[in-house]
C-alpha cells in the first residue's frame, strides 16, 4: 500500500518515558558523520530514521544502505523515499570496503533499499559489496540485511555464492497485518527466502525482525516466531515501532520494557540461537553482539527449543 493511503484518523498512541533518544555528546559522531558524507554514502541509519543514529554513530559504527536512497516499495512504516531509483554506482562496493577499512569494523551490516527495477533486485551489487569488504579484510564479519527478492532461488544465490556470514531477511510484522504494514510484501514470500537461503547455504545465519505496536495480537506474535523457526531462522530482534510520520501509520501501542524482556525470553525458549529485544531495538542495532562463528553445541541448542 501506498503511505498516502493512510488514515489520518487512526489513533495514535501518546510516547511513554522509556523511549528516550541520545543526542550526540562526542567528537566520534561527527567524525563518523564526516567519513560518510567523505566517501558519499548512504545508511539506514538516516534514511530510516533510526533512532540509534546518534549512540551507534558515537560508537564508530553505522549500517551501510546500498543501491541508493530511493526504493521502489512504499510500506507504510518506513522513512526511507519512494520514487524512481538512479543508476548503481560502480564504484560504491570500494567505497562502502573503504569506510569499513577506516572505521575499523569487525561486524559491518550492509542492506539496501528494494530495487524491483532492476532484473536480480539489486543482487548482484550486493555481492559485489561483499567480495569487495571480503578482498580488504576476509575477517570481517559481513551481515546482509536483504529485500525478498520475490523469493527467486537464482537472485538469494548470487548473495550467498559472496559468502556473507549473516542473512538477514525481515518480517516486519504478523500475518495478518503485512497488507496493510508492507508496500507488495507477502508474508509466506519472506518465510520461504529465509527457508531458501538456508537450504542454499548450509553455513549461513539466517535473521529476521519484527517491529511491535502495530496492532499485532500476543498469540500472532508467538505465531511468528513458531513460522520462523520452522524455516530455520536462528537470530530475531523485536523493537518497538515508531511513526517517522504523520504520513505513516500511527502506533498502536508502546510495548513496555518488560513485555520486551517477557517477549525474548519466550523466543529464546522457542529456540533462536540469539534474541535481541528491547523498545529501541533495530535489526543491526549491536549486531556484533551475536557471533556467528561461535555456536553452542547440539546439546545446548536441544535445551533451548524446550
């Protein structure tokens, strides 16, 4: 659905005290904002809006977007622009590995908005980025947070075959509220590209996140999770949603820290090999947390789906 399309009605919810955003407080920000801005990239982290911007920026971090700051899709919780996408860059994979380079990350996120312009959906310049990061430091940790690719086999393999560590595809929401929520996106799509990318890759992390206070109901969350595990995704993060907009839809509900924490550790007891889940939780907020080369043994793994 198109954002426009929105009821301007639709209550929204007053913001509680436990949503605080940090302003930036030192010169690591700046300096981070200066190499971006140096290197003429894009992040998710300002055309999202995400509210993380300033504590991952003053930490030296942030999550490259890719393929420009245009997407072809207009879901109705998203920041980033609608509108006719420009060319690929071809030297943006260099410069995405060089800012890498000069931040000195051991964990870089890489995602991009949808590209349905294009024949591969954006695949290819996504491998690019990867083989790219890969030839400056082959330790790095790449994570590739990934539109759906209408699920085709041939496009998740061209990302796979540049060999990223995580694979990160989101939900977004439950099933019943994806029409309204995602701009073209089927649930049961998104289910089979993580299903397909596990089945691609025997040694990829599969990841999924899901954004809260939309209107979904408890049992269609558990649900969703109960969908994702029986695809095989490993790794899930739970924030709480916020309205970029008036354009946008408005939040439902705030979910309280405590219902987050509740929220986790039933996911954890479901089975993910890690959750993060908090009201300002986003899919590469401190992704590095998670460490995908260090696995628990089938035993513990056995323990965790009880």
């Amino acid at each position: 659905m198109s954002c426009a399309k929105i009821d301007p009605e639709l209550h929204q919810a007053q913001k509680p005290p436990w949503i605080k955003v940090r302003l930036p407080s030192n010169p690591v920000f700046f300096s981070t904002k200066a190499l971006i801005s140096d290197l003429r990239l894009h992040t998710v982290c300002e055309s999202a809006q995400c509210p993380n911007r300033w504590e991952c920026w003053s930490q030296g971090t942030a999550t490259f977007m890719i393929a420009g700051d245009r997407c072809t899709r207009a879901c109705g919780f998203c920041a980033v622009t609608t509108a006719k996408p420009f060319a690929l860059e071809q030297d943006e994979p260099q410069r995405v590995a060089e800012a890498v380079r000069r931040m000195k990350l051991k964990h870089v996120v890489i995602t991009a908005v949808a590209r349905d312009d294009l024949g591969d959906g954006g695949a290819d310049h996504f491998a690019r980025t990867i083989i790219a990061i890969r030839e400056m430091d082959p330790s790095i940790i790449v994570e590739v947070l990934v539109p759906d690719f209408h699920a085709q086999d041939w496009c998740i393999q061209i990302v796979l075959n540049a060999g990223p560590d995580i694979y990160n595809h989101n939900m977004e929401t439950v099933e019943r509220l994806t029409p309204l929520v995602r701009s073209r996106a089927k649930y049961r799509t998104s289910l089979r590209v993580l299903r397909q990318a596990k089945e691609l890759s025997s040694t990829v992390v599969t990841k999924s996140g899901v954004m809260l206070g939309l209107g979904e109901k408890e049992t269609e969350l558990f649900q969703t999770m109960d969908d994702l595990r029986e695809v095989g995704c490993e790794v899930l993060t739970m924030g709480q949603y916020l309205r970029p907009s008036p354009k946008h839809l408005p939040v439902v509900e705030y979910i309280t820290p405590d219902q987050f924490n509740y929220y986790g550790a039933i996911a954890r007891r479901k089975g993910f090999l890690y959750v993060a889940s908090g009201p300002l939780v986003r899919s590469s907020y401190h992704a590095s947390d998670f460490h995908p080369v260090v696995r628990p043994p089938a035993v513990a793994l056995a323990e965790a789906g009880r």
